[in-house]
C-alpha cells in the first residue's frame, strides 16, 4: 500500500468533527497531533498555531538550499458531521475508492501534500526556496485557521487543495448569510382582530425571495461561476399552537459572484421588506448580515494555473468551484491561489469517498509543482 493511502487511512480514523457545527466534536487537536508528528518525522520545521483555544493549526516548513520562491500548499483538518453514517471513521477500500469521513474533503488533499514533502524531503530536500505544508483548522465553519495564518505567513502561491477531480480551479463563489426577522402581535388563536402572524409575514418574504431567486438564475452571470444564488436555511417561530406568534426569525444563505457581497445582498431584503411595507401597513421586520466570505479569482495571467497543469502531465479543465474555499481568505490576504485535489463523492453526504488514483496524481502533482516553483524551474506566464 503506499505510503500515501496509507496516512489517509489514518487520518480518517480521526474523528475531527468541527465542534462549531456540532457541539462537543472532536475537533482538530488529535489529528493535529497525527499531521504535525508526520511532519516532523519528514525533516520539515513543524509549528503549531492556536486558532482559538483547541483549535489548531499545524504549519511544516521545508526550506531549500538555496533563496528561491515560496509555495504553500494548504488544507484543512476539520470535518462536517457524521448523523446518519453508519462506521464514519472506519475507512474502507473498495473498487479504487477509499470510504470515509472526511476521504475526499479534504484529507485525500491533505495527505497528497504531506506526502508529496516527505518524498521531497528524502530525496536531499529542495534545490531552492521554500515550501509550507499548513493544515489549518475550522474551514467548514468560520475558518478561523486560515485567518489565523495570514496572520502570520507569506508565500508567493497557494495550492488549495480541495476536492477539484483534477480540475483547475481558478476561482469561487462567496457567501452571505442574513437574517430576516418579522414582528407580529401575540394574541390568543381564537382572536384574529387581535393578533398579527409574525410566521405569515416571514412566508410573505419567504415569496419574494423566491422571485429573487428566479431572477438571479436568469442572469448572464459569470462565465465560469455561473449565476448567484440563494436558499432558506432556518425559520424559527411561534409559542404554542393557540397563540398567534409574535415574532418570526428567516436566516437564509446568498452565494456571491465576483462583484457581490454582502451590503449588497443585504440591500436586496431590504428592497423587498420595503416592498411589503408599501403594500400593508402592519408589516414589521427587519434584516441583518450575520457573516459573509468573498468570491475568489486567480489574478489573470498568474503562471500557477499552467504550471499545476504541467505538473499534472495531461490537459486539466480550467474551471470554478461552486462551494467556498479559504483561498478566499489566501487570495486577499496576498497570496495568489489555485484549488486543486483529488475527486470522488458524497460532500456532506452520508456515503463519502476519494478515488484512490487521484489522491496518488496530485501527490506527483504537489511533488513536481514544489520542485518546479520553489526553484523557479518555469517560465513567469507560461
């Protein structure tokens, strides 16, 4: 078994649940612990970053022998939850795929980098330049860790490596979530002259964010993102069944384009609660942005993209991934980003996996590219 699949294995064995999306998960700290002994088995410098309080990032350097540039590759340790997933930590190899919590977003990825340094590191290390190996924490939540490491390191490209089945990917939607709130009169069921539906009125706003949403699908929109987007995500409301509920809460998600963010989505809802303030008198709401993360694009004639296809051997789709990234936060933080990993199914689902022939091409991938930018091996815009 490779070395490769076999640190994957491993790596899905741990349960590294992120604690933000589900109360008292396990965490990044145990599978920290496995990245960062790897690592340092590996020869790299290993440094550990405290996001928050247990919740770490572990960051590898391998330097080279000489100056040169500066490549990062970058993955994330935390996982969503496991309901409904019978053995998620168990991985099993089947058919050319290995099953698992977490196989293919994103410790597939995350092994081919780590393993890519280590091969790297047994063959004399690099010529020139410099390679950073950071596992960071908290990506499916509110990525805390990649914040954290901006913070603090600088490279002169990124690799994400996300699940991208061998695409390129040269950009990413962002996201906005937002938070409808409407008011209405407590009253008891029986009396309707007294009460106003609070829940009634977010369904009100509920349609006109339907047609909103109709409106974002017909646009031209971005040649490689494709259109905006948005859906209801929580609608909480009402006391007990005989009583008209005074209060009504919508939080709903609005996927982003280059362009957009989230004032501007915020003054699409207020647009149409000013709508429905026109039209009847007794409508109350209000609405705020809880979060927000921006769209990203590779700068336009970076040489990163052509030369991750180069390393691959074969032609690569140039395309852009649907689902956020921290390449979000890279990108603006100053460090230009490509998102490159290995495919397979089931993000988020209950039945996860990678294919095991990917995982072993971006690890030659990751190992080639490192060689090639850190020592400068490449022509600029090529």
């Amino acid at each position: 078994m490779p070395d490769v699949i076999r640190l994957l294995r491993d790596l899905v064995a741990i349960d590294s649940v992120n604690p933000t999306l589900v109360p008292d998960a396990g965490g990044e700290a145990f599978i920290a612990d496995r990245v960062a002994d790897e690592l340092r088995r590996a020869g790299l410098d290993v440094s550990v970053q405290e996001a928050a309080p247990g919740r770490p990032n572990v960051i590898g350097v391998l330097e080279g022998r000489k100056e040169g540039k500066t490549l990062m590759l970058c993955g994330h340790l935390d996982t969503v939850g496991v309901l409904g997933m019978a053995a998620p930590f168990d991985p099993v190899q089947r058919d050319g795929r290995l099953y698992g919590r977490g196989a293919q977003d994103m410790k597939g990825g995350l092994a081919a980098m780590i393993d890519a340094a280590a091969g790297i590191a047994r063959d004399g290390s690099l010529a020139a330049g410099r390679l950073i190996v950071a596992a960071v924490a908290d990506e499916e939540a509110l990525s805390i860790g990649a914040e954290a490491l901006v913070q603090q390191w600088r490279a002169d490209a990124a690799v994400v490596g996300e699940p991208t089945g061998l695409e390129i990917a040269i950009g990413h939607k962002g996201f906005v979530w937002l938070e409808v709130v409407t008011e209405g009169v407590a009253a008891h069921g029986s009396r309707p002259a007294e009460g106003r539906d609070a829940i009634a009125h977010v369904g009100r706003v509920l349609g006109e964010l339907e047609g909103l949403e109709r409106r974002l699908r017909s646009r031209p929109g971005h040649p490689l993102m494709g259109q905006g987007s948005l859906h209801a995500s929580f609608v909480s409301g009402g006391r007990e069944w005989s009583t008209y509920p005074d209060r009504c809460s919508l939080r709903y998600e609005r996927r982003t384009l280059p362009g957009e963010d989230g004032p501007g989505a915020l003054a699409e809802v207020e647009a149409i609660l000013d709508h429905l303030r026109a039209a009847d008198s007794g409508f109350r709401a209000t609405a705020r942005l809880d979060f927000e993360r921006p769209p990203y694009e590779t700068p336009p004639g970076h040489p990163l993209p052509a030369l991750v296809e180069e390393c691959l051997g074969r032609p690569a789709r140039r395309s852009a991934m649907s689902y956020w990234t921290d390449a979000g936060i890279l990108g603006p933080g100053g460090i230009p980003c490509v998102v490159f990993g290995p495919g397979g199914a089931g993000l988020h689902s209950t039945e996860e996996y990678v294919l095991i022939e990917e995982v072993l091409a971006c690890r030659d991938t990751f190992t080639r590219l490192t060689r090639r930018f850190c020592e400068g091996t490449f022509i600029r815009g090529s």
